[in-house]
C-alpha cells in the first residue's frame, strides 16, 4: 500500500470489561497484542469528562474510551481487542 492509497482513520473506541485490553498498559497492550495503530488519548467518564494525553504507562480500564488514529485494519484489529 502506497501512501496515497492509505485511509487514515480517527477513532473513539470503547474499553469493555474483560476484553484483552481492560487493565494493561498501552506498552503492554503493543507488546501482547502487536497493536499498530496510536492510541492518542484515553477519556475517562466520571463527574466530569476528562480526556488524557495518552503514553506507554496509560492503562486502559473497562469503560474509558480510547482514542486512536490508524489505517481502516489497524483500527478494526483494535476495537476487536476491546470488545473481546
């Protein structure tokens, strides 16, 4: 794929309890799971909303939602990851 063939693709991405995501670290996420797309910010819903830059040490807990950008398949792969 050439870069003008590439899709790129903005995504929110729900975190669902026990899904092989929920409670690892992005770092640890990338290393079990090969995850190519970035994931840029983790929102938490509480009181208030509150969007976070992610990084490495970020987890990832049942119901905060991801954001990330990648390709069409990066991001599918991704979401498959949260829901399962």
């Amino acid at each position: 794929m050439t870069t003008e063939e590439a899709e790129i693709r903005l995504a929110e991405i729900d975190i669902k309890p026990n899904s092989k995501i929920d409670n690892i670290t992005i770092s640890e996420s990338g290393k079990r799971h090969g995850i190519e797309a970035l994931i840029i910010s983790v929102i938490e819903k509480g009181e208030k909303i509150s969007v976070k830059k992610a990084s490495g040490d970020t987890h990832m807990i049942a119901g905060q939602k991801i954001i990330a950008i990648g390709t069409k398949d990066q991001i599918k792969y991704l979401t498959n990851l949260a829901s399962s």
